[in-house]
C-alpha cells in the first residue's frame, strides 16, 4: 500500500506543477476522460474546460497531510491540503483515481477552502 500511495502521490504533485498545468498534452495524460472538478471557486469544472479556455492556476502550490484510501482494486481516494505559496490561501482537497490501461488518471477532484 505504501508503493502505491507514493505513486499516486507522485501523480497528484504532477498535475500541480506550472509546466503541466500550462500544456492541454501534459494535463490531458493525467486527467480521465470523465474528469470532472467541484473547484475551490464553487464551480464545476469539466475535462472540456480545461482542454478549452478554462486557465488553471500557475501559482505555486504546496501539498501537505497527504491520505490515501483504497477504494477497491482500481480506484483510490486522496486527502490532503494544498497551500498557495503566493496568496496564502489554504484548500483541503480530495481526488479520486482510476486505474484505466493506461496508468492512474484523475477522475475527480474536489477543492473547499480551508477556515482560518
């Protein structure tokens, strides 16, 4: 269990990174097909979005308290809290993650700013 959280791991801090986040090719290999997002701004965000005029953030961002949770033998539930390093601003986020013929993609994702 600990190989796989580590690669999952792995794949979120992925998908946080600028030069992923800037390229509709390298997102695209991380995002399922279905990918759908209930963003920290309160909208839903969808695969479509992204691959289309949707901007995701640059800013960089920092993961921490990172939990991962067996959902069954293809798919897995992640935990954690992000923190924008420019704005201070604090999200607890949860993913869920498929295993598909491909690899691991993220299918959805789920941001609420964090109390203060």
């Amino acid at each position: 269990m600990e190989e796989l959280k580590q690669q999952i791991y792995r794949l979120e801090c992925s998908h946080l990174k600028p030069e992923v986040r800037s390229s509709k090719e390298k997102i695209g290999a991380v995002l399922d097909e279905e990918f759908f997002e209930i963003g920290s701004s309160g909208y839903m965000i969808y695969r479509a979005d992204i691959e289309g005029d949707h901007a995701l953030s640059m800013d960089p961002l920092t993961i921490s308290d990172f939990q991962l949770h067996e959902l069954g033998p293809e798919a897995v539930l992640t935990t954690y809290k992000i923190v924008n390093e420019r704005s201070g601003r604090e999200t607890l986020r949860s993913s869920v993650w498929k295993k598909r013929a491909s690899g691991w993609r993220l299918f959805f994702n789920q941001g609420t700013v964090a109390r203060e």
